[in-house]
C-alpha cells in the first residue's frame, strides 16, 4: 500500500507542476537576436566590429559582407580572394582576415583596399590578431607564431609542439595564445 501512495503522489505532483507551466507562459519570450538578410547564401564563419565604421563578416570562398547601420542590413563587398576566410581581428583602426592555408588579407585604415600580406605558402594559420594598425600576430599548427610588422613576417619561437588554435591581445603589447593539450602562452611584448 505505500507504494501505491507514492506513486499517487508523484503522480499528482507531476499533474501539478504540468498545469504550472504552460505553453501560454512561453508565448511573451522574445529572444533579442533578429534574422536580417545577409545578401548571401555562403556560409559565414567569423565576424568582426570595425569600430565605428561597421560590422564584416567573412566566409566561404572568400565572401565578405558588411553593415554600416548597426546589422539591420547588409550588402556584398568585393573580395580578392576565393579562400575560406575563417579568422578575423579588428583593433587599431584596421581589420584583418585570414585562411588556413595563409592567406592574410589586412585593411590598415578605412577607405582603403585590403593588403594582401600573406604568409608563405604552406603554412597553417588557426588565429589571427592585430597589435597595431601595421602590426600582426598569427598562430598555427605545430606551436607556430608569426609576426608581421613593417612589411616582413618573421617566425617567433614559442617553445612548444602542441597546435596553437587562437590568439588575442588586448592592447599591442599584452597577448595571450591557446592551443592544444591545455596550451597558453602569454606575451608582454608584442608577441
């Protein structure tokens, strides 16, 4: 008999709790992301404020999109390359973007075309930040770092094996990269 008691209870909780929380409590929720036309069917895979000129967004084969009102609307950019564009970094007044295969594409300052400073062919880039508006650091597979500054990229010692998959600074001197197996590295000088 006590268990038929239990069950009786349980089941009347349940019945309870059920009448509590109804569907009609869920229909005033309204999450605070909109769905805006992106002018592109290409899948988008990283985006970017660009300070007060706007918000980009980069994709597949080399898609770049903007908005200049905030995300309301968006409108094709042309693109100078065909590359899967998978990071980007935006600070200093410039923008960067880059592909895995090492495609480094860099717009220094508004109203500018981008540069294309990429790395040499075969190497494996997985982050990408900018300490400066002239200055990049970039991580790759096998503990690689790379940076560019003045118009030269220069390979950095990190002191690992293990893959670095992204990195960030938070002004141009003070930065930090993740990667595998627990990996961080800190920098306190511009990498």
């Amino acid at each position: 008999m006590p268990h038929r008691v239990n069950r009786v209870v349980a089941v009347t909780s349940l019945l309870v709790l059920l009448a509590l929380i109804s569907p009609v409590q869920a229909v005033g929720y309204r999450s605070s992301w909109n769905v805006v036309e992106s002018g592109t069917e290409a899948d988008l895979l990283t985006a970017k404020a660009y300070g007060e000129y706007g918000i980009w967004a980069f994709g597949k084969d080399g898609v770049m999109v903007k908005s200049s009102d905030n995300g309301s609307t968006w409108e094709l950019t042309d693109s100078p390359t065909s590359s899967d564009l998978l990071y980007s970094d935006s600070a200093h007044g410039a923008l960067v973007v880059a592909a895995a295969d090492g495609l480094v594409l860099i717009k220094q300052e508004i109203g500018v075309e981008w540069l294309d400073i990429s790395l040499q062919a075969g190497s494996q880039v997985n982050g990408i930040a900018l300490t400066s508006n002239r200055s990049v650091v970039a991580v790759g597979a096998g503990g690689s770092i790379w940076k560019y500054d003045n118009g030269i990229w220069e390979g950095i010692s990190s002191g690992v094996d293990s893959d670095l998959m992204a990195v960030s600074f938070l002004d141009n001197t003070l930065g930090v990269a993740v990667g595998a197996s627990g990996t961080i590295l800190f920098s306190d000088d511009e990498g």
